[in-house]
C-alpha cells in the first residue's frame, strides 16, 4: 500500500511550489512584444524587485538564465582578463562559483570555512590586508549556500572589507536568500547582489536577477570579459525594451512574476522574512527533539546565528537520510531534497544527508505536514529518534501566533 496517491510536495531548496496565482498568469497566450502591457508592467517589476531587497536603489538586470547564468553575468560584467578574486567559501555553491570564474581566467583565492561554519569576517580582512597593491578586484561570498545552508553575515563581511581600507567590490550571491531572508542592498554597502526565480521568488526557473551598485557599474565600463548576451549596461541603459533582454522577451515568465511579486508586496517583505524564520525555527526544533533519541539525528549548522531560514541540512547516520527520502517519496509524496555538496557521492557519507526546504510559497500547515511525515518514516524504518518533536515544532508555530 502506499500514502501518496493526492497532490505531492516538492519540500527541495528550487524549484519550490509554485502559488496557483503564479501559474494562472502565465497561463495565457504570447502577448505584443513591441508595445503594449508588456512594456507597462516592467517598471513595476524592476521596482518591487528593488523592493524585496530592502529598497535599493540599485540598478537591476533581468536575464533568460538559472543562477549559474547569472554568476557568468556578473563576473563578464565586473571581470577583465587576469583579474583576481577572493571568495569565501562554505559549501557547494562558493566551490561551484570559484570554478566558474576560473573557467573565465580569472584567478581566484580561496578561503574554505568548512561545511558546517560561518565565514569569519577577520580573516577576510587580513586577506585583503595582505593586498597591498589592490590585486583583489572582488570578494565573493553566498549569502545562504543551499547545500550546507550556512547563512553569513554580509554586512560583517563589508565591514571587514572598510576596515581593510580596500576597494575591492563585495559580490553577493543571494539566490537562497532573496525574497526569505532579510537583505538591505544599500545599507550593507553591497556592489552586486545575484538571485534567481525558483527560490523565494515562487516562480519555474529560467529567470535570474543581477542588482548592482553604481560602483560596480563604473567598474564594469573597463572589464574586457563582458558579451553582448550578459552585458548589463545594455540591459539597464538601453530605451528599447527589446534589449532588456537582449531579444525577445521572456513574456510569460514575466507575467508570472509580476504576480509572484504582487503576493510578496500583499503580505509585506518583512512579514516573508518572519514567516521564514518562523518556520526554520519550527523544523530546528523538530529535529533537535529527533537527536535525543540516542540516533545519528542532527542540523548540519550548530549555531542557529549561522542557520539559513530558508532551507536546513539535517544528518541521519547510517545512511538513514537517503532510505527517509526515498520513503518519503515513495508512501506519503513527499520529496526532501539530497544532500548535496555534503560528501561525495561514492562515499557511505553521501547517503547521511537530506534538506528539507521550507523557503518561498510556504506555511506553517506544509511545513508541519512534511515534519510529521518524516517522524512516520524514522518510525516505519525502525530509525532511532527521540520523541516529542512534532509537539516542539508545534509550540514554535503557537508561541509566533500568539497574542
């Protein structure tokens, strides 16, 4: 017998559920793309865009790619030939980022702070130290890497960067964190934020998003990297809609997140960043009361002051979290994401490591549900746990509600 016939769950960190009202505006013949609606709305989009992230007044790019695309865009846009970059990594997505800039020829230098810790601002800041004749054009770092889902702490890595007295861009990849955590482009001094659709945005992949400072822009007029395709001058600058999007507009994808960012402006960027933390705060406190059962049940991050809100890495030993996820999937429609990034995937680690998402077009009922069906699972397998976590769970979501 199985439990999962009805509609499924796809609880992974992107793409994430996609509200109906989303998927009924995209719904709908291709419109006039030289004049008309089109054109209208786009305004509004680019300003709520602006919105979510703390009211910027920072330039945005819209491009027809995923959130690797995007990490391309930025550096054609920011890199010249030989440049060096250092990036602070903690987890798959830092790693990944590195080697696409290597794969553009640009030197990169690394900082690994593991997969279960924060980065550690000071150590930026002797780097940059140690750079005295300003060789480091930028510093990455990912705001929530969504493999480890360490979140960091960008204004203490800009504020490392001042204290260095170097004028190195900070470049932030936010494609886990925009739209379900907190972000203030301007106040945190950022020079180039990255985010993509299918994340807090509620929106199918394919649209990816690049806001820059105009510091970054006045760098981007001597990087020799940049194409034609990523180049976001064009994109920004030009009085043509057309070369928005360097050709054909992606219409419906569009229409799709004029309505995806009408439901963030309905509940209030604010009160989305609450709800997200809400819900971290109830899955922390679900497995927390797992791991007291004398099994190998455990977050992947110790600090909750490093803990993304958006998504969460949780350990089950013994290969447990890989037969969770398949039984998950398989009896009750539930789909958690692998843990990816973790360990590789020849190693007996691979198989102890799952997230469960609880980012964008989320509450407190769908999260509840996917927790109570995992403790069915850990039950079903016979996987050691410790008791009482739906009730923590629940007691998070009461004492937020309360009044």
């Amino acid at each position: 017998m199985t439990l999962a016939a009805g509609r499924p769950y796809v609880a992974i960190p992107g793409p994430t559920v996609v509200p109906d009202r989303v998927l009924a505006a995209m719904h709908r013949p291709s419109p006039n793309i030289y004049e008309g609606e089109l054109h209208e709305m786009y305004p509004g989009i680019l300003r709520d865009l602006r919105a979510v992230v703390g009211s910027t007044t920072a330039h945005v790019a819209v491009y027809i790619a995923n959130g690797h695309g995007a990490w391309e865009a930025v550096s054609s846009n920011v890199f010249s030939r030989g440049d060096k970059a250092l990036s602070a990594i903690t987890g798959h997505f830092g790693q990944t980022w590195a080697v696409s800039l290597r794969g553009l020829g640009i030197e990169v230098d690394a900082l690994d702070f593991g997969r279960g810790r924060s980065i550690d601002p000071d150590q930026i800041g002797r780097a940059l130290e140690q750079d005295t004749a300003h060789t480091i054009r930028a510093v990455l770092m990912t705001h929530t890497d969504t493999a480890t889902t360490v979140r960091n702490d960008i204004a203490a890595v800009r504020a490392a960067i001042d204290r260095a007295r170097h004028p190195a861009l900070l470049l932030v990849d936010g494609i886990a964190s925009v739209a379900c955590e907190e972000i203030r482009f301007d106040q945190w001094d950022v020079d180039v934020l990255i985010g993509a659709s299918q994340k807090g945005l509620m929106m199918p992949p394919g649209l990816s998003f690049v806001w820059f400072s105009d510091k970054a822009k006045d760098v981007s007029e001597k990087a020799d990297l940049v194409t034609p395709y990523w180049n976001w001058r064009t994109r920004c600058f030009s009085p043509e809609f057309y070369r928005a999007f360097a050709g054909t507009a992606p219409a419906q994808q569009l229409y799709g997140l004029r309505e995806a960012l009408a439901l963030i402006t309905e509940e209030g960027v604010d009160a989305v960043v609450a709800r997200h933390q809400t819900l971290a705060r109830a899955v922390w406190a679900a497995v927390d009361a797992w791991g007291t059962g004398g099994g190998e049940i455990g977050l992947n991050v110790t600090d909750p002051a490093a803990r993304s809100h958006a998504v969460t890495s949780i350990r089950i030993g013994n290969g447990g979290a890989a037969r969770l996820r398949r039984w998950a999937e398989d009896n009750a429609g539930l789909t958690l994401g692998i843990g990816l990034g973790m360990a590789l995937p020849t190693e007996p680690a691979h198989h102890d490591h799952l997230r469960l998402a609880h980012m964008g077009y989320v509450n407190a009922h769908m999260t509840l549900g996917a927790l109570a069906v995992m403790q069915a699972g850990l039950l079903a397998l016979d996987i050691p746990h410790g008791s009482g976590a739906i009730e923590q769970a629940a007691a998070v979501i009461a004492d937020a509600t309360r009044r």
